[in-house]
C-alpha cells in the first residue's frame, strides 16, 4: 500500500512527493502564464516568435522563382 511506503521511510516519502506536487504546480503555473502571453499576442496581431513551415510564411517572403507572378 501507498501509506506503508511512507511510514517505512519516516516521512520521507511526503516530503519528496510534496516537493515533487510544489514543481508541478510552478511548471503548470509558468506553461499558463506562456500560453496567456501567447494569445494575447495574436489578439494584438503579433507575430510569432518561432520559425515556423515556408508555406505559412507571408507572400513577400516567398523565394524569387516562385510561379505566383
């Protein structure tokens, strides 16, 4: 069982798994906090930080022997 594991360890075991609960919880935290920066931006009509495929890239950034002319 899950609580004889803890007791065997003398409390070991709760501490690691609150710390391990307390990182959890600070990563789940800042991946939010990217994400909300994220939409806001594309509201705002920013562009994206991140190279993205060629073919989403705007037209003027298209290469010069393109047959789109």
């Amino acid at each position: 069982m899950a609580g004889d594991d803890d007791r065997a360890r003398g409390g070991a075991g709760r501490d690691a798994k609150a710390e391990w609960e307390r990182r959890l919880a600070e990563a789940l935290r800042e991946n939010l906090l990217k994400r909300k920066a994220q939409a806001r931006g594309r509201r705002a009509g920013e562009a994206g930080q991140r190279a993205g495929l060629t073919a989403a890239r705007p037209d003027d950034a298209k290469p010069s022997g393109s047959s789109d002319e």
